[in-house]
C-alpha cells in the first residue's frame, strides 16, 4: 500500500526534512507516525499526497511510483485518499452536509448518490442528527468528526491524518481514535500523525519513529 524506499526531502531552504527513509505498509494495517515536532512527520505526510516531492529515492503508493506519476493523474491518486487536518479545514458558511459532501461534488456525483454517502459517513462519527449544523455550533471534538466523515465519503482505502487528536482534551482524542480503529477494521489503511505516545501505546499498533528526519 506504502512503500518508502531511501526516501530524502530537502526543500529549497536547504533544510533536510527526510533522510534516507524506508519502510512498508501492507494493505489493511494500521500504523503511527511519531516523533517530536520539526521530527519529519508532516513532510512524510505530504510526499504521500503528492503535495511535495521526494529530492532522492521512490514513494510508491497503492503501486503507482509518485516520482514518476504525471501532474494530470494526480487529483485520481487523491481520490482514493482520505485526509484528516488538525485543525479540521472545514467551510463556516457551510453546513455539515455540505462540508463533508465536498469530495463527492468535485468527484461529480450524482445528486441523490452524495446524499446516501454523506449520511452514511456522518452515522459512522455519530452525527446524522447535525448534519444542517454549521460548524461554528460544533463542539472542536464535533468538528474533527466532520472532518473524518468527509475524509471517508469517497470510501478511499488510505486512510491519513496529521495530529488529529492536537487539540483535543483525553476523553475526546480516545473517541477519535477509536474511529480510526473502526475504519481499519473493516480493510482501511490507516496511517496517523501523532505525538499522543500515551493513547498510542495503550492501542498497540505499529509505531514509526522519526528523529530529526530520519527513522529510528
């Protein structure tokens, strides 16, 4: 599903990001991404979306080799993609339908098609019943489930998320991880950002650990 093959990202700046990274997400596993800040993790991140590219070695996503992936074909790759944001990204002067049904209206589906999968995503994250809520009115717990719903409406097999528990208290980051699990047991590849060692530990999954871009 990833593979990382001596992956290194150094940006104009001069700064080395990743040096000489490697390592393999099978389909269907669930793994953490850890590290202190400035460790790499968010640029790793990004090389998988394609949202930067790797200065030395290959990033190969559900087998297609993204250094040598052409920039028409990379909006398909990030369809089958779902990505969570800490800071959830979501549109205020839109409602929580219309938030999480955005993938769907750039994918040009049909119209009663995006309603049956919005309302399938937002019963997932329990909140079928907010759905002409607008995220202002939202709880930040509720506004990370928005954000998860609408990372999963496309029903991508990749599940990724940068720090999505950052500024949630404990009761409410278990709740979120606990989502992710859900999704991983029914076949998602779920790779997550995260510094919350003391959650992670207690879920025992696979960790990767960054220092100062480089794999420990």
């Amino acid at each position: 599903m990833i593979l990382f093959d001596n992956v290194s990202k150094r940006y104009p700046s001069g700064k080395e990001a990743l040096s000489d990274v490697s390592f393999r997400i099978k389909s269907g596993e669930m793994a953490f991404l850890t590290g202190n800040s400035g460790a790499g993790k968010s640029t790793l991140l990004k090389l998988v979306m394609v949202l930067e590219r790797a200065t030395k070695g290959q990033v190969i996503v559900q087998d297609v080799n993204l250094s040598r992936i052409a920039t028409k074909n990379i909006s398909a790759l990030r369809r089958n993609i779902g990505f969570v944001f800490q800071n959830h990204q979501l549109l205020f002067d839109r409602n929580v339908f219309e938030n999480v049904a955005l993938p769907l209206y750039i994918a040009g589906f049909e119209h009663r098609e995006i309603g049956r999968r919005v309302r399938a995503a937002l019963s997932k994250v329990g909140l079928n019943r907010r759905e002409k809520a607008y995220p202002i009115s939202l709880s930040g717990g509720e506004q990370q489930r928005v954000g998860i719903a609408r990372a999963v409406v496309n029903r991508p097999p990749l599940l990724l998320a940068d720090e999505p528990t950052g500024n949630l208290d404990p009761a409410l980051s278990e709740e979120v991880m606990n989502l992710f699990l859900q999704f991983n047991q029914v076949g998602v590849t779920v790779l997550i950002a995260s510094h919350n060692l003391d959650l992670i530990s207690r879920l025992k999954k696979r960790q990767i650990r960054l220092h100062e871009g480089r794999l420990l």
